[in-house]
C-alpha cells in the first residue's frame, strides 16, 4: 500500500516546515520519554523525605525539582507522558479500527443495513461519554487496560460517520462497479478497495483525536475517574501541582508545560498532514 | 524575448489582430524538475477570423490559451508576449486584466457541468454576470439572458431559465456557456475541446452554432480539439501542434485537401467517416505523445513517423514558410 | 435462438416513474460483435449495467447459459461473473488508484483462481499486460501515470484475464482522442479474434460502431428501434430515427450545411412519452397510430427488425 500516492503526500509533508518542526518535537518527547529516566538516578516512586517540595535545580539530583511528597519529578512527568502517550496510541487504534470497519460496511452496503447501522451510532452519541465510562469502571473496576479501551470505544462514533461518508461517495465511483463486475465479494470489495481508499482522511482524524484523547484521560484522571495513585499520568500530576500552585508551582508548571507541547504538535502535524493529502496529484 | 527562435519572423504585431501570440513559452515548476507544456508558440487570430487549434493531449494548445487568459496554475511560467488588440495580456495583473477577460475575451471549456454553479438557476447566473460586470439592474439583466438564451437558439427560452444545470442535457448546457460567454460582446472567443463532452450528433449542432454567431457578432473564434472534423467545419485557418509546437499552420481549406506535415495527414484518417471503405482497421496514430518532462531529440514526431529518417531524429525541423500563406516543420514534407 | 450466447427478453428499468429502458429483448451469438448506439441518456448504459446486475432490473429476463441472471443468487451469480465482463468508459475512474496495475490485473485471477501460486499470477498478469502492447515495467506504476489510451488498455487487460465469453463495452473510447481511438477498436478486434469474445459495443458513435459489429442494435428513449446487420443498417436504414442519425455524423468531405438538422431538437433528459411512440415528437413521418401505441420491433427481412408503425411504407421509401 506504498503507492504513488502515499509519496507525494509525504514530499508534499517534508515540504511543510511546521509540520516537519512538530513532528521532530513529538520524536524528540517520545524518546525522552522512553529513554529520559535513565538519565536521572531516581526512581519513579522513591520518597527523598530529605528533598520534600524542592525547586528545580542541578544541586541535588531532583532536576526538575520534587513533589510533596519527595517523589523525583523529572522522572514522574516522563513516566505519566508514557502512560499519556500509550492511552493516546491505545485508545486512538481502537477508535480508529472500529470506527473504520463500522463505517465502511455501513456506506458501502448502505440501505436499511447503513440506516439501522447510523440509528444506533446517533443513539450512543446522545448518551454523555462520562457517564459510559464511569459505568465501565465500576462495572470492570479500575483497570488502566480497560481505561484504555473505554477511551477509544467512546472515540470511534465520529470515526464511524467519516468513514461511512466517504465510503458513501465511494460506492457510485466507476472502480468499485469494476470490482463488483469482476466477481469481488462485498467483504473483499469493503477490505481492499473501500478501506484503502479512506485511510487518507482516517488517518488525518485519528492523529488529530489523540490529542482530544489525552485530554479527556486527564481530565477523567483529573476527576478521580482514571489513573490512580501511585501509578501517574500527566493529568493526574497537573492535578496535584493544581493544589501547590502557590507555594511550588513547577509541580503543575513541569508536567503542564510537557503536555501542552505535546498537544499543541500533534495538532500542528495533524494539520500539516490534511493539507499533505488534500493537495491533487496531478496539476 | 528570443528572437526568431523559430527559424522564422513571428507574425507582425498587428494592432488590427484579435489575439497575438509571440514566442510563448509555458513551462511548468514540478519537484521532479520542468516540464515545458508550450515550447515555442506563435499564432494569431485575426478580427473575425476563426483558426482551429488541432492536436492530442498534451501538445500544449490549450496552455496556450490559459497563458492568454491568465488562467495558468500557480506553479506555471510564462514567457514571451500575447497581444489582445494590441495591447499586452502575458503577465498582467488580475485587476486590468478582469476588465478584458470575461468581457472583450472569454472562454468556454469541455465540461459545462463545472463551470455552472448546480444550486443557482440558469436565469441567475445569467443575470448575476450583467448586475456584476455592467452594472445592470435584475430586471434588465433578466431581459437580456432571455436574449441571450435565444440568441444561442434554446428552444423554450423563458422555461429554460428557471431551471436547475441538471436538469438540462450537455448540450443544451454548453449552449448556455455560450450564451454566458457572449454577454459581454466579446470581439474573441475561446472555445476548448467544447464538443469532446457531447454526442457526435451534438457536436455538429454546436459547431453550427458558433458559424452563426460570429457572423452575426462579428467575433473571432479559437476552436481547440484533438479532432480535426470538429475544427474543419468552422475554421478559416488550422494551426497544428505537437509536443508544445507548431508543426504546421494553413488555411483550412488546403490543410484538409492535402496536408502537408506527416502529422496532420495522419490525423486527418481520423476523422471518424462513416464513408471509409476500409472497415479492418480503425485509422489512428500508433504509439504516444512523447511526455513532456523529457528533453526534446530531433524532432518530437520522429518515433511515430512514417517519414522519419535519421536526419529527424538528430536535427529537429524549424518552422518554416511555405507558399499559400502556409508553414510547415518538416525535414519531409508531402508535397501537395 | 436457442444456441445464443446471451438472450435479453424485455428488459425494463425503471426508476419510479421514469422508464430508463423500456422492453428490451435481443439475441448475441458466440464470437459476435453487436454494437449499441443512441444518444446520451437513451439508456444504452443503464441496459448495460441491468444485464450485469450492476442495478436491478424491474423486469424481463437476461438468459445466459441456461440461467437466468437476474434470478440467481448473489453466489451463483458471482460465479458467472468470469465469463461477462466489462470495460467502462473513463479509463481512469475504472482503475482502483490505490493499486498498482499489477494488483488490479492480477484481482481477477484471485478471485476465480485462488489456487494459482503468486509467479504463476505473476506471469499471466505480465503476459496479457504485453498482449495489449504495455511494458512489463507498468506492472508496478500506478494508473494515474498514465494516459487515457493506456489506461484502458489495462481495463481491458483487467477484463479479458480470465477470457470471459463477452465482453461489454460501455463506450469504451468516448473518452479517447480521436487519434488514439483507433488503437483501442483494432485492439479489441485482435483480442476477439484470438479469443472468440463475444461484445456487446455501446457508443453514440456511429462511425466506431461501424468497424468493430456484425449487427448493430439502435436505442432510443429506451427502447429499440431497429435491429440489422451491419452493412444492411449503413446502407439502407428504415427507422426514420437511424437515419437521422446517420446523417447527423459530421462529413469532413462535404461543405458545412446551413443551420443543424431539426430532427435534434434537443429534448431534456428526464421526462419520457407516456403513451406512443416515443419519437414521434420529432417524427417526419409521424402519423396518428403513433400517438396511441408504441410499436413493436418487427422484423421487416433477414436480420433486419424496426419498431415502426409506418415500416412498410419506410422500406420502400
């Protein structure tokens, strides 16, 4: 599926600066991330009662500085950016793969089939997300797994209305009635011919929702809903440094400030890659 | 600008001339380097003349005249001069030239179906042209699209106008577009591939059409296609292109008696003839054009030539006078 | 005919109210080429598409080896889908372009064959891919590289992979270049001759249509309106509809006439005559039988059928 088309769209993407600024910053904050803890002699969940609520410095080891409780907060933002960044992949891959086969089948079949199918997307987009997920959570208990998978099951709803609209406009096109003459079954017609042509806009979507879903992470994470203690996420420790904003604000400033940049460059490449797939190929 | 670049004097600007094309040169900017969609072009179109562009995909006839109108893409390169009534066109900025084209110089193109909004009725978008560009008030400029409409002979004018684009056929769409073109009395008309879109039966019914309005308006006409049948029953004069050139230029009807570039005598076995007594084979060039990314070698038509001898391949033809106000560019030319 | 390849009884599709094709039967023998000509929205597509089941039909029968095609089951049907085929007219639009064209030739293959190993694929995609004269080279390009002309010589490629027994036609080279037109017609003429293919050739043009039938069906509004060989319906033709026709094709020979035949006055699209003979609103020979009933396709000599009230008077005209 490297095609043509998937070439011009990236040299239309590297010929985007900001998008190519962004996508080199969100590299760049995955790897540190990962690879950031090593640097540092402290452990995630290690108390330094000696060092409580410190400020940021290079004296002590604490670079970024501690929390109340003497936790290094250096390596705590980059292990709640993993969590961050694994519930944005999780959540947005289910999202997106279930989005993706509920849309397609819906607009390719259409008929009473796409009407029951939509019927029931609009009746789960009226129910509100916070109360699906709070009923998941008690119902499964608080399993960050299952946070994940609530998540991106809320997610897929719009997923699922942009793929059946474009799968709609792709069913009168003169290539699918050449699959269909040629003998290709419905399934295989949906998976090899349908999907493939969709994943343009899909893929634009998904990277601009992961954004959204780290946001509504933190926010249940925020709301006591998500992560727990000791376990971290960046919204759970902008929630505690919330509460120190007065006497040590680097504890809301260092995760805060990760996490906005994050956001803000997923946003722009997101951008840049719609306008990559926009642009016609031929002149 | 290259002087005589093509082996010969280009037409005098003639202040008189509708449309004066000199040395055009169009080429395109693309990542994987330039393309040169026009190479070396000079035509002219006199007052109430009617030349037809004849040529396949990708000789540039129609660049030449989006050059014109100011239509190119944002990544295209113009070079050279295009004169309309004397005064220079190439290059100008939108604001003058607005107060040319669309009025004095119009274009219609292949497919009406884009160029017509699908929401707004007929009479409205008529209309809108008069209240915006003259100024008209509804009611005049109502009056006047029904004029138009007849003008273009559309039968049940005053119903046509409260209709939708899609309820119309081709045809009677591209009659629209027409009518559209002309309500601003150009003195030129630019027609691209109009007929491609349309039944061989319709064709006929429009070409008709644009005989009789430029008598009546006394407007020069500029037919593009790829078929010269359409060309050969409205054009006074036949310009032929190929590969972003000029391979041949004369008056119609001596082209169509006995062409004399290869070329042009291959495209005229084309044309579709229901009287052809060889029902084997379908008349038609082999191979392709060449593509216009790759540097020029000789002359373009060589590969596909009859003709052809090494000489061609190595030394590309100039276009060069002949007799009969013709011009030719052709190491081999058929002799008449 | 029982020992036609394809039997077509009064066909009809209707959307609504609107009849797009009205009691349409016809015969196609094996190897045979029968042409389909009208003008834009006669309906000649839309037949085509009902025969393949592309769009349902709302009556009639289409008999294609001993079956029914619009009777069977979706499976049953797909399964005979080997041997019609189809070739569409914007080349382009016809090609996946997320695949290359050797993935779109070989998708025929997958589906009838699957238990050809991936080189044996491999070598009859590169074998009909220079059967229709590209290079091997195209196998791994994708469709927008390249030209109408070749674009649809890979359609056809595509279409005759599995050597159906017919092929279809939709106006194939309408979207063409009159110069590379040619290319195309002499190519499915060789390709019927080394294949047996039987077409069935839409077009609205007549001259094509000339070189490439045995027989030549003529549509209007619809229905049919005259059925003849070849040669019989080019020399003498009867419906005053075919003619018109034939003499509507521009003739660089002649000098441009006066003002365009009348016989066209364009009708719009949608709207068809309820009762009669559709024609007769543009009919010089429209009398008043015409008004009340639409004629039947008669047969007025060997191979040569007309839907005329006024046939006999026509044949001796």
């Amino acid at each position: 599926m490297n095609g043509g088309l998937w070439h011009g769209a990236w040299r239309r993407l590297r010929a985007n600066p900001a998008a190519v600024a962004a996508l080199c910053i969100i590299a760049a904050l995955v790897a540190m991330a990962f690879v950031g803890p090593w640097f540092s002699p402290n452990e995630v969940e290690a108390l330094d009662w000696s060092h409580v609520a410190s400020d940021p410095g290079m004296v002590h080891a604490h670079w970024l500085g501690t929390d109340r409780l003497g936790r290094d907060l250096y390596v705590r933002t980059l292990a709640g950016a993993r969590v961050s960044l694994a519930v944005g992949l999780v959540a947005s891959a289910v999202s997106l793969s279930l989005g993706l086969c509920y849309g397609a089948v819906a607009g390719y079949v259409g008929g009473r089939t796409d009407h029951v199918m939509m019927r029931i997307i609009e009746i789960l987009s009226g129910l509100p997300l916070i109360f699906f997920v709070i009923f998941l959570t008690v119902l499964f208990g608080r399993s960050e797994s299952l946070l994940f998978v609530s998540i991106g099951a809320v997610g897929w709803l719009t997923m699922a209305r942009i793929v059946r609209g474009q799968a709609l406009s792709l069913r009168r096109k003169e290539f699918i009635e050449a699959a269909v003459a040629s003998g290709a079954s419905s399934a295989r017609i949906i998976f090899k011919h349908v999907v493939p042509n969709v994943l343009g806009p899909v893929i634009v979507y998904a990277t601009l929702s992961v954004p959204q879903i780290i946001l509504f992470e933190s926010f249940l994470s925020f709301l006591g809903l998500g992560i727990q203690e000791p376990h971290a996420s960046l919204g759970t420790l902008i929630a505690e440094g919330a509460g120190e904003i007065e006497a040590a604000p680097w504890i809301l400033l260092v995760p805060g400030v990760f996490l906005t940049m994050l956001l803000l460059c997923l946003n722009i490449f997101g951008d840049g890659l719609r306008d990559a797939f926009d642009a016609r190929e031929r002149r | 600008m290259r002087p005589g670049g093509a082996g010969i004097s280009p037409p005098p600007a003639d202040a008189a001339a509708a449309l004066c094309v000199t040395n055009l040169e169009v080429s395109y900017a693309r990542p994987d380097g330039t393309v040169a969609a026009v190479r070396d072009v000079s035509l002219s179109v006199g007052p109430r003349e009617c030349i037809g562009i004849v040529g396949e995909s990708g000789s540039g006839k129609t660049q030449v005249f989006m050059a014109a109108m100011g239509l190119l893409a944002e990544n295209a390169r113009a070079r050279g001069s295009v004169r309309f009534e004397g005064a220079e066109i190439l290059g100008l900025a939108p604001h003058p030239l607005n107060r040319v084209r669309g009025s004095r110089l119009t274009m219609i193109f292949q497919d009406p179906m884009t160029s017509l909004t699908p929401h707004l009725k007929i009479g409205v978008q008529l209309a809108e042209v008069l209240v915006a560009h003259r100024g008209s008030s509804w009611r005049e400029a109502k009056r006047e699209a029904l004029e138009a409409l007849e003008r273009v002979r559309v039968p049940e004018p005053q119903r046509r106008l409260r209709q939708y684009p899609h309820e119309l056929s081709g045809g009677m769409r591209q009659r629209v577009m027409i009518a559209m073109s002309l309500l601003g009395r150009p003195s030129l008309l630019i027609a691209d591939e109009p007929t491609s879109a349309l039944d061989v039966t319709v064709q006929a019914q429009i070409i008709d059409l644009l005989r009789m309005l430029r008598v009546e308006l006394g407007m020069a006409v500029a037919l593009i296609s790829h078929d010269l049948g359409v060309v050969a029953g409205l054009a006074d004069r036949i310009v032929v292109m190929y590969a972003g050139r000029v391979v041949e230029s004369a008056r119609a009807g001596d082209l169509l008696r006995s062409a004399r570039h290869p070329y042009s005598a291959l495209l005229l076995q084309c044309v579709p003839n229901l009287r052809d007594a060889r029902l084997e084979r379908m008349p038609c060039l082999p191979g392709q054009p060449p593509d216009p990314a790759a540097p020029e070698r000789g002359c373009a038509f060589a590969p596909r030539c009859p003709r052809a001898s090494e000489r061609c391949a190595r030394e590309r033809p100039a276009l060069r006078d002949l007799d009969g106000a013709a011009q030719v560019a052709c190491h081999h030319p058929l002799s008449p | 005919m029982s020992g036609a390849l394809l039997e077509v009884r009064d066909l009809c599709v209707r959307f609504g109210a609107f009849a797009a094709v009205e009691d349409v039967s016809f015969d196609l023998a094996a190897g045979e080429t029968v042409g389909l000509v009208g003008e834009s929205g006669c309906g000649k597509s839309t037949l085509a598409r009902a025969i393949l089941r592309l769009i349902p039909a709302s009556g009639g029968s289409v008999k294609w080896d001993g079956a029914d095609l619009l009777e069977l089951d979706a499976a049953a049907l797909r399964r005979r889908r080997r041997h019609v085929q189809m070739v569409f007219q914007d080349p382009l639009a016809s090609l996946d372009p997320r695949m290359t064209v050797g993935e779109s030739l070989a998708e025929p293959l997958e589906i009838f064959e699957p238990a050809l190993t991936k080189p044996e694929r491999r070598s009859r995609t590169l074998h009909m891919l220079e059967r229709v004269g590209l290079a091997a080279e195209m196998l791994h390009r994708y469709p927008h590289e390249f030209s109408g002309g070749q674009c649809q010589r890979i359609g056809i490629a595509r279409a005759m992979m599995l050597r159906p027994k017919l092929l279809i036609c939709d106006e194939p080279v309408s979207a063409l270049d009159v110069s590379i037109q040619g290319q195309i017609v002499n190519l499915l003429r060789d390709l019927q001759g080394e294949f047996g293919t039987a077409m069935l050739f839409i077009s609205h043009n007549l001259a094509v249509v000339r070189h490439l039938s045995h027989r030549v069906l003529v549509m209007y509004a619809g229905r049919l309106v005259e059925a003849a060989a070849r040669d019989a319906l080019f020399a003498a033709p009867v419906h005053p509809y075919t003619c018109a026709l034939l003499a509507a094709v521009p003739d660089p020979a002649r000098a441009p006439a006066g003002t365009a035949q009348d016989a066209f006055a364009e009708s719009p699209p949608a709207g068809r005559v309820r009762s009669g003979c559709a024609y007769r609103g543009r009919c010089a020979y429209a009398a008043a039988a015409c008004a009340l009933e639409a004629p039947g396709l008669e047969q007025i000599g060997a191979q040569h059928a007309v839907a005329c009230h006024r046939r006999r008077e026509l044949v001796y005209s």
